[in-house]
C-alpha cells in the first residue's frame, strides 16, 4: 500500500490485481474530480448520481470539474433515504441512464453518502454488464467505510444489502470539505465505523479516539484528516486480503448483524445505519463478555466510547420472533448458522457460528 501527502493530498492505494484503485483524500479535493477521471482513463458521458441534497450542495461543482476536463455530464437523482435503496429506485435509475444515452464507453460518478454510493456502484456493475464507476463519498460514514471495498447493492423488503455485487470502482475521491454541510446527527453515525475498526482490529487506533474524542466531535481538520486515513487504510488492507469476503473480511461487519436487524425492524426510520451499527457493537461487546474472550471493563469501555460520541447504547423495544427471523434472513446466515464476530479485548477479533437464538441469550435480550 502507497502512502503519500503532497500538497495536503493524501492518496492510498488499494492493490488488488487487475482492480486496484487509488483513495484521494483532500480539502476541496471535489475541483480536482474531472482531471482524475482522465488520469484514470475514463472516457465518454460521465452520469453522476446523486440525491437532491447532495446534488443540490456539490452537484454544480462536479459538474463544472468534470465539463472542464473535457466531460459530457447527466445529473440523476435517487431519492434521499435508506427506504429508498430499493429495486424500484434501482429501476427508475436504469430508465434515466437509458434514456440519458449513457453506454459502455460512459462511467458512472457516485456522489453522496453510503447509499448512493451502494445504489450507484450496483447500478455500474450491473447496466450493460458493467461500467466503470467512481466514489464521491459525502457522508464520514461513506468516507471511512462504504466507499471503499467494492460492496454495491440494494436492500431487499426482508432485509438489507441481500441483492449486491462485488464491483471496485476506479477512484475514490474524499473531499473532506463536504463534512461541513452534514448534519451532526450523521456526522456521529460515521463515527460508528471509525470505533469499530479500533475495536477489532487497532487498539491504538480505538485509543486514539478515545484521547481525540472532543476533537474529533469538534471536526477539527487534523484529526478529521487522520481518522479518515487512518480508516481507509485498515479497511483497505482488509480488502486487499480478502476482496470478496470469503474470510476474514468478515470483521468488517462487527455490530452489523444484530446493527442490521435492528434497522431493518425501525423500517429505516428510526435508527440511521451508523447508529444501528452502535448498538450492534454494545450487543457484540455483551457477546463478547458472555464467551469469556473480553473483560467487562473493555465492553464497558467500548459502550462509554461509543456513549461519548454521541451514539445510541439503549436497546430500541422489538419484537422477539421478528428479531430471530431479521437476524436469520441476514446474508451472513448460512442454514441456521450465522458467523458472528466477536471482540477479543480491545483491538482483537474473534469469529464464531451461532444460531439467532444464542445470539440473543448471550447477548442477554432474553434475560
Ligand atoms: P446516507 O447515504 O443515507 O446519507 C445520510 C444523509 O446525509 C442523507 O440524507 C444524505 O442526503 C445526506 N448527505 C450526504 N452527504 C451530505 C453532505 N455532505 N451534506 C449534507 N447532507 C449530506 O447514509 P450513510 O450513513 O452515508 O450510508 C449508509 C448506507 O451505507 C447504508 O445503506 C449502509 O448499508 C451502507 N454501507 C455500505 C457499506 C459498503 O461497504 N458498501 C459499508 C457501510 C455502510
Ligand atoms: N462494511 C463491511 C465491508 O465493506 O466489508
């Protein structure tokens, strides 16, 4: 992995055989988007997909940095929402690239946050069996996580991302200048995926957040910058293991799959991804305690880190039967049996099998 910083340019890359790309990090890095498209080979219209916030605050100037290197330029635009990452959003979406005369030669600009991004890059990898596609992650969640490693999809009414492809896309450009717009509410949902990589994965990294914890809520640009990389880089690494997750890309998904039922039974409403994901990290960390491979001192530690920035740690009501068949129909479930990640400590993973009913008695939701 490359890891350089010229002129406040940061730029890693992700070696992967024949699809490998580049992650550039950079204040007001969204100018610079059409001449590295170029320096990337891309050709023909470039469809940028967006959602009307985001297109409404950046899509002028992308539009103008792509016109400027030479582009043809369609803006499209999905709905705003999770509820909206859906096949018939997906449909919509072929209908306009169809009828904006967008072909094989032509790529695919995905700007905005993580759902975009995963709406987008399906979009790329399926339309006229694949075209190139490019990241403009807006969101920190998109930023440290989801526009890195080639995840696309689309949920499905009976659960999340179960129709999705493995699809890379050629560039990834993080303008750290789009945080500013967000609202805090998201901003802290991103920090969800920053704590985790800490948790199984870095512990100096996880106490690095704990030390920069006011900083980081302050979204002072040093440190903004550093975690930034500092998550692209371990998810990177990761990727370059294991790109299709036939292993140990696994633990990535720490605190998704109970995160995941849980937004799935909020019908996306009332939890947004991140904070859905923070309270699958309490529940793993509980796991975690009752497998006797982490002390309660570092669960506790992890729920007061997460607590610190602003996350949920409160269990939301549910429904016992529907939570066990949203954790079953979770695509990491294979004939009952769901690999779930663990922690280890801080800093350590560990993966084990289990049914969605021991999930839930050693979590302690059946207590
Ligand atoms: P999101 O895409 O819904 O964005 C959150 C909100 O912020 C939206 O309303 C959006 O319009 C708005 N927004 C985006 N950028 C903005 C900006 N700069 N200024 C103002 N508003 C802005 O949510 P998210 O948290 O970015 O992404 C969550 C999605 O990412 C989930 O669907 C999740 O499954 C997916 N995800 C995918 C991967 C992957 O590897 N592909 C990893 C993690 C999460
Ligand atoms: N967010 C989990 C992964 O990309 O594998």
């Amino acid at each position: 992995m490359l890891f350089e910083g010229v002129c406040g340019v940061s730029v890693l890359s992700v070696n992967l055989a024949e699809n490998g790309y580049d992650i550039v990090i950079e204040h007001g890095a969204l100018v610079s988007l059409g001449n590295r498209c170029r320096e990337v080979g891309l050709k023909g219209v470039a469809a940028v997909i967006s959602n009307p916030t985001v297109s409404a605050l950046y899509g002028a100037e992308v539009k103008k940095s792509l016109v400027t290197a030479g582009f043809s330029v369609v803006l499209i635009d999905i709905p705003d929402g999770e509820e909206f990452k859906n096949s018939t959003t997906l449909n919509r979406l072929y209908d306009d690239l169809l009828a904006a005369g967008v072909d094989r030669g032509s790529f695919i600009v995905a700007l905005g946050g993580g759902v975009v991004g995963d709406v987008a890059g399906y979009a790329a990898a399926t339309w006229m069996r694949g075209i190139p596609f490019v990241q403009v992650p807006t969101t920190l969640l998109a930023q440290v996580d989801s526009s890195v490693g080639g995840k696309t999809g689309i949920d499905h009414p009976k659960g999340k991302n179960l129709i999705g492809a493995f699809y890379q896309p050629r560039l990834v450009l993080i303008d750290i200048n789009t945080l500013t717009t967000l609202d805090r509410r998201q901003f802290r949902a991103g920090l969800a995926e920053v704590i985790k990589y800490g948790v199984v994965i870095d512990r100096p990294f996880f106490e690095f957040v704990e030390s920069n914890c006011a900083a980081i809520l302050e979204m002072k640009p040093d440190v903004l910058i550093d975690i930034i990389l500092r998550s692209c880089h371990i998810k990177a690494q990761v990727v370059e293991m294991d790109e299709k997750e036939a292993g140990l890309r696994a633990i990535l998904n720490y605190g998704h799959t109970l995160g995941h039922a849980f937004e799935t039974l909020s019908g996306y409403q009332c939890l947004v991804h991140g904070e859905a994901v923070a309270i699958g990290m309490v529940l793993a960390s509980r796991i975690s305690v009752a497998k006797g491979i982490c002390s309660r001192d570092d669960a506790a530690r992890i729920c007061a880190l997460i607590s610190r920035c602003g996350l949920p740690v409160d269990i939301p009501p549910y429904d016992r039967q529907q939570l066990l068949n949203t954790v079953a129909a979770d695509k990491k479930s294979k004939s009952g049996s769901i690999t779930f990640i663990c922690n280890k400590g801080i800093g350590m993973y560990a993966m084990s099998q289990h049914t969605s009913e021991e999930l839930l008695r050693l979590s302690g939701l059946e207590a």
